[in-house]
C-alpha cells in the first residue's frame, strides 16, 4: 500500500466503507450512537465470507472440532463464576474541565488529560464493562442478567451435553461465533474497540498433560490463517507473548496487526488451565470431571483458547485490502488517475463476479449469462455508467473479476474478464466461464 499519513488513510477507508456501503453508524439519523455499528449490503456479505472462512478452517475441515450457537443471556451466576461481575472492569477517569473520559492504561500519561492538558482529573474508579438487562416482568435486583461480554463461557457450560451428544473424547474442540457486548468507555477506532461485536471463538478440551503442545499448535493454526487465508503479508502481522499471565493460565499470546494507528490486538491464543471448568464446577455445584477412559481418571479438562472479533478482522481486511494505484482514465486531458481499490482475496470478496453490458442494449444478455452463476459465487449486475466508470466503482468494493458482455459476444459467444488487480482483460469462450471463475474465485 502506498505510504499515507495515520489518520488520512483511516479517514479514507471509513469514508469508502460509509460511501460504498459496507459499515456505516447506527442510528445515524439520530445522531449515531457510539459504539454501534451497521454493516451494509456489501460489509455484511465481507463479514458473512470471512465468518465462512473461519468456520471452515476451524471446524468443518477438522475432524476434533465442533460447532454451538448458544444464546446470548445466560443464568446470571455464570458471569459470576467467570468472574465477570466481580473483575471485569476498567479504571476510568473524568476531565473536570473538558468532560472527556478516559481508560487509564490508555492515557499516555494517567496525571494529564490527553485532551485538553488539564491536570484537574477525577480521581480514577473502577467500572464494569458488563452490559445488564433485565428478564421477566419485574425490574428489579433480582432479575438483573447480563448480555454476554466473551462467547467462551456457555461453551464451557455445553461441554458436558456436547460430548455426551457427540460421543468425542478429549482432545477436542468447541466452536462458537455470535455476539458479545461489552459497555466499553471509549469506543474508538471505527469498529477496532465497539460496545456491540462478534467474536470468533474457540475452546479446546484437553489433558493437562500435552497441553502446552496444543497450545503452540494452535497458534501456528492461527498465525497460518492470516498468511494462507487472509493472505496478510507477514510483516503486517507480529506475535506479542502477555508479560503478565493471569494466574490460572500458563501461557497466552496475542496476534496483532499493524493497522494504520498502530498495532492493534487481533486474537488471543490463551491456556486456560482448568479455571473455568473449575470455577463452573464449584458455582454450580455439578461435577464436571472428564472420565479418560484411556487410564480411567477422572480430571478437569485443561482449555486452549483461540478468540478473535469478526469485526476487528475484517477491519483489519478493510486496512490490508485498501489502496491508491493509477489506472487509465477516459477523462478529459488525462491519461490516468488515481484508482482506489480493494484487493480483497477473491475467497471473501463481497461481490465476487460483476457481470457489465458494454450497452444497455445488452442488459437482459448480461443478465442471463448472471443468472447462471446465482448462488455460486456472489455477483452483481451493474448496468449505469461508463465501462470505466464501472471498473472502477468494482475495484473500490474489491470484485476481483468482472465479465463484460459486448456486442461481439453475440457473435462469438465470448465474453471479457477483466482482473481486478492487474486490469489485465481475457477474451473467454461463455461455455468455459465456468471451469475459468471457479479456478480463479473459488480456489
Ligand atoms: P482489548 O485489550 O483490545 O480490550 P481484550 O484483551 O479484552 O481486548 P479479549 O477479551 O481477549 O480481548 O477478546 C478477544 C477478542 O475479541 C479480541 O482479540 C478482539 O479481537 C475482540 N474484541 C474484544 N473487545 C472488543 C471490542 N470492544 N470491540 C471489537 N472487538 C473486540
């Protein structure tokens, strides 16, 4: 990507991301709300793709890994037991001259505001980050629950039922992605840190015995992910080992991303021990022990952990994927022009194949070669403008190829395909477009 200042290119990417419709603020006609987000037509099938990928790598091609989608609210003594409402804070503070609030670990220097210099600061305070609501008819103590702020925790409460349903033995994993809330004090950076995301998560039950070995597996599982799925170049990303380990687990790591503020947290690898699985076993009062039939003892499964946001992810997609090229141009007195384009790996495009009549003569042809790929890729019928203009409304949400549909087409049944990256334009017989995309878009 060619070098730009921090906030111009963040500037740019939330601005396409707002123009071209993949994330845009809620509630905007309201005035937004921070730290909620609305994915548009092209950011939800971005996010839906990169859900895909992620699934697939992490649960439907492997053999020891299964999937849940529990709910969102669950007993309120789980986060008890998590330790979520009684830990699971920030230290704040308050400008008393501008107002503004703060996380303390954040502010450069926790004595001065960052905003206006004042040193006239509330003293710091602690606040929970967990989101309440209330379930049945009477609001009141008794019926406080909380949305969920990790998806980990019902996976430790379903590990029981899942084995029993599935008949796995450890090792194995559980997988979920769904929701979290998390009431965060300075939601920023975009979608980086939201009071609303998705994460993207994993436990992996084992011995304690080996489980060091999972551990370094499943990091080597996820770093790979990023170069081999995400197609991140290697030096965008960095392995940060935690200084400080919490004191039931015996390693954790963050992967990061070099986004345009800075590197950023991405995914936590994290040995968890037997905490939560203990922790559970005591709140509830059940016994949670796995009997190895292997040995026939009886243990509290040890848990790795992978867990990534969905929407730090393809943010981080959105910051890799964004650039600034020149192309020709059919304006006037110009050979070329600045070109924005998104080179997204084909596999989690929005849209995949853009099919263009070179006339609107041509429109209903162009459709009729479309509808034969409905469903097998993710494509788009785009009819208004110039081609150029075309071209370049695809590069900047990133479509890999698109077929133009001419007027020769109708004479030599063949149509252009044009790549998005190199702009370079085949001539390819209609009734090879098949095998030709799937190799190219499918993999
Ligand atoms: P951070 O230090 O950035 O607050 P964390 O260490 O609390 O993150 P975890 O609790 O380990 O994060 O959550 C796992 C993953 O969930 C993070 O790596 C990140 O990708 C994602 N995540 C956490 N908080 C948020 C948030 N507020 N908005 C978007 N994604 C988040």
């Amino acid at each position: 990507m060619s070098e730009q200042p921090i906030d111009t290119c963040m500037e740019k990417i939330v601005s396409l991301c707002k123009r071209r419709g993949f994330v845009f603020q809620s509630s905007e006609i309201y005035g937004g709300f921070n730290g909620f987000w609305d994915y548009g037509p092209y950011g939800i099938a971005l996010k839906r793709a990169v859900e895909r990928q992620w699934w697939l790598y992490m649960v439907e091609k492997r053999n020891n890994v299964v999937g849940l989608d529990s709910s969102i609210i669950c007993h309120p003594k789980v986060w008890k037991a998590s330790g979520h409402v009684d830990r699971f804070g920030d230290i704040m503070c308050d400008c008393k001259q501008c107002k503004t609030r703060f996380r303390v670990d954040q502010m450069p220097d926790p004595t001065t505001c960052t905003n206006c210099g004042s040193k006239d600061l509330t003293p710091p305070r602690e606040f929970n980050l967990m989101m309440k609501t209330y379930v049945g008819p009477v609001f009141d103590e008794e019926h406080i629950a909380y949305l969920r702020a990790e998806t980990c925790q019902p996976i430790f409460l379903d590990f029981h039922s899942i084995r029993i349903a599935t008949r796995m033995q450890l090792p194995f994993g559980i997988a979920q992605v769904g929701k979290a809330f998390r009431n965060e004090i300075t939601p920023r950076m975009f979608t980086f840190r939201s009071r609303e995301f998705s994460q993207m998560e994993m436990e992996f039950f084992c011995a304690d015995e080996g489980s060091m070995e999972w551990f370094e597996y499943w990091r080597q599982e996820r770093w790979n992910f990023y170069l081999n799925v995400l197609k991140f170049p290697v030096e965008k990303l960095h392995l940060h080992p935690h200084d400080k380990l919490a004191h039931y687990a015996k390693a954790a790591v963050d992967i990061e991303y070099e986004f345009p503020f800075g590197w950023g947290e991405l995914e936590g690898i994290h040995h968890r021990g037997t905490w939560d699985m203990s922790q559970h076993q005591q709140f509830s009062e059940q016994d949670l022990q796995y009997l190895d039939q292997s040995n026939n003892t009886r243990y509290l499964p040890t848990v790795v952990e992978t867990s990534v946001g969905l929407d730090r992810m393809v943010l981080a997609i959105l910051c890799n994927a964004y650039d600034e090229d020149r192309a020709p141009t059919q304006k006037e007195g110009m050979e070329d022009d600045v070109r924005v384009v998104l080179h997204f790996p084909a596999t989690i495009a929005p849209v995949q194949v853009a099919f263009l009549p070179l006339s609107k003569k041509l429109n209903q042809n162009a459709q009729d070669l479309q509808a034969k790929f409905l469903g097998r890729y993710r494509t788009e019928l785009d009819v208004t403008g110039n081609i150029g203009k075309r071209y370049r409304r695809q590069d900047e949400i990133g479509t890999p190829y698109c077929v133009t549909f001419d007027f020769d087409s109708l004479e030599d049944n063949a149509v252009t395909v044009r790549e998005r990256d190199s702009m370079a334009q085949e001539r390819i017989p209609i009734d090879n477009l098949r095998a030709y995309l799937d190799e190219k878009v499918l993999g």
